[in-house]
C-alpha cells in the first residue's frame, strides 16, 4: 500500500528512476507472456512450463505425438511440440474445455512456430452458448501462406494469401483472433504486425442443447501426405476485448 508521493507514487518528481502509469507493460517487463497484444482481460494461460502439459492429446497413430521439448522455445524453457508422420491422413492437436465466460467478446492467442511448408494449422475456439456450438475456425497453409476463416456454410473463406510467415524453427509468430457471440460474428484477426477485419464473417454453427463451456484445439496436418513439426508456446484467453 503506498504512504506517500515522495517515495511510493508516480506523480512526484524523482532524480534516478521514472515512474510507469501503464500497468500491462509493468507487467510486461516482469516477464509476462501476455506482450504481443494487451487489449482484453485475461482469463487464462500457459506457458507451457508445467512438467505436465496442461492438455488433453489426440493422435492419429503412434507415428504423430504431442509432447514437451526444449530445444526451441518463445520463452522460458519448453514449448509444445506437435508433429505428424508421412501420412495423408495423419493429425496430431490438443485441446481444452473452460467454464463459459460472461463476456460476450473473447479472443484467443498462441505463438507458433514451424519449418516444413507441407503444414496446415488449425486453431479452433468453440463456445457453446445460446444453444448452438460455435466453430470460429483459423486456418493457415505453410505451403502459399494462405489464411482462412470457416464461415457460416462451413467452408474456409481466404482473409489472405502471401503472408511473410518465415518457415524457421527458431522463429516464433504471434496470432489473435477476436469473437463476438453477441452478434455471431468474428471481430479481428492479428498475424504478427498485421491487423484484418473480419467482422463481416459469421462462424459456422451446431445446435447444442447441453453443454455449456469454450472448447480449444490447436491442430496439425500434412499436405500431400508429407509430415512435419509445429512448435506452440504462449496460450492466452481473453475477454471483454474492444
């Protein structure tokens, strides 16, 4: 608790440091994860340290896994490896449930990294609300740099192509997207410095009479049956975004 301006506020002049009225980039510079965007308040993440990885698997076969590695990490000392085997059919992801949120305008973001050009990724976030389940659903093709968003007729809508996605392992990129339940309707979507609005998307839907939650996958899979890795780190949800 402060006593007094002098020593502890931000309004007195003082000789050696400087004060900092912003406390998302305080929180910044004490090595927080949450560093690329900083609207929205957050709910939920991971930096995948934890010696357990926090989420639930699934595989196409004992060839494809999800696990821990250390060799090439955003931050800290792990990141997650995804990676699937020479096979047309092949996937690997993981996924996650949450308690539904109050807010109506959500985002979602992860960092990922990758090497082979052969990849599709997939980032999925689907709350089930209003008794319909959501699929707001980015896609993006390392072979053209193509990036989709599924649509209400539930096909991939191109939002761009060429994207300066550079396919280095050591190379992590940022992406966002934000969500409005309220008016089904995506909002936005951040690609490394590069901002698209999409709010004249509308996700594709299921009806759903029971469940009531926010369900994530981040999925993985070969083009022309040729398998790969894909490296993620830094997990945020987030709500009340503008």
């Amino acid at each position: 608790m402060s006593r007094g301006q002098p020593d502890y506020g931000q309004y007195a002049p003082k000789s050696t440091t400087g004060s900092m009225s912003d406390l998302g980039e305080l929180a910044s510079r004490l090595n927080s994860i949450v560093t690329y965007d900083k609207r929205g308040e957050v709910v939920e993440l991971d930096d995948f340290e934890s010696p357990l990885l926090n989420w639930q698997k699934a595989v196409d076969s004992a060839s494809s896994y999800c696990r821990h590695t250390s060799d090439y990490v955003k931050r800290g000392s792990q990141s997650v490896l995804l990676h699937v085997w020479n096979g047309a059919a092949a996937y690997a992801l993981i996924f996650r449930q949450t308690h539904i949120l109050n807010s109506n305008r959500l985002g979602i973001e992860i960092s990922f990294s990758y090497s082979s050009t052969t990849m599709g990724l997939v980032f999925q976030f689907s709350p089930a609300t209003n008794d319909k389940r959501y699929y707001f659903i980015i896609k993006i093709d390392t072979s053209d740099k193509a990036v989709y968003a599924k649509n209400s007729s539930n096909v991939y809508e191109l939002i761009a192509t060429a994207h300066s996605l550079e396919d280095a392992i050591y190379v992590f990129h940022n992406i966002k997207f934000v969500i409005d339940l309220e008016n089904e309707k995506y909002v936005r979507l951040l690609l490394n410095n590069i901002e698209y609005d999409i709010s004249a998307i509308s996700p594709y839907y299921l009806p759903e009479l029971t469940l009531r939650d926010i369900f994530i996958q981040l999925q993985i899979t070969p083009k022309a049956a040729i398998g790969g890795d894909v490296r993620m780190d830094n997990y945020i949800l987030t709500q009340e975004e503008p």
